[in-house]
C-alpha cells in the first residue's frame, strides 16, 4: 500500500519554483491554418499547475511564457541517507486544440513531454 510506504521515513518540506522561459524552434505545423495557443503544464497525479495559454510567433516559431510555477512538496528519506527518495513530476506542453481519440472521445495534443525527480534538487 502507498500509504504506509513512508514510515520511519523523515518528512520535508520543499517549495519548488520552476521558470518557464521558451521554447525556439517549435514546429507547430503549417502556421497560416494554426490557430491553437498552447500551455505548460506540471503535473504528479492529480496534481497540476499551468501558465497562461500563448501563441507561437512567426519567426522561429517560439513559444514565449517567461513564467513561474511555484508549488509545495513533500519529500521523504530514511534517517540513514543522505537522499530524498525520488519524487517524479511530468513537464508537459500540450495545446489548447482538441484531437479525436478513439470512440468519439477528445483530448488535449500533447506535444512536448519531460520527467523531472524533484529530490534531485533537494537537499
């Protein structure tokens, strides 16, 4: 059980603040017929954080957001270690714009996608 995975373990807690500057070089497909705006998104369950929906400029085709996130977390380690057990977070760009999925249903376009483990930055 998750639940009791954390015990004899010390709890911390962390306010993380991740800067979302850019990204150049985006290709967002043909541009004269595009007119979805996109997100960055950290998210860890059902945990989400997000900056304001932006549009690509024309030259380079750049995302521009220069925006913090800021969220709180709780870290675990044994009193033996040095290192805080690894907590995952997903980075995710995904775009405003609605694809069709199987069965009629939509979804969010994912375009972009990292793993961050935030007790690397820890300490």
């Amino acid at each position: 059980m998750a639940f009791f995975q954390h015990i004899g373990m010390n709890a911390s807690r962390f306010q993380f603040e991740i800067t979302v500057y850019e990204i150049e070089h985006f290709d967002v497909g043909d541009l004269k017929n595009f007119t979805s705006t996109y997100y960055c998104s950290v998210e860890r369950g059902s945990k989400r954080f997000r900056t304001k929906e932006v549009a690509p400029e024309e030259p380079g085709r750049t995302l521009r957001w220069n925006q913090q996130l800021l969220f709180a977390c709780t870290l675990y380690k044994k009193s033996s270690k040095l290192v805080f057990a690894g907590k995952n977070f997903v980075i995710r760009v995904k775009s405003t714009e609605k694809i069709k999925k199987f069965l009629g249903k939509t979804r969010k376009r994912v375009d972009l996608r990292r793993a961050i483990n935030l007790a690397s930055f820890a300490s």
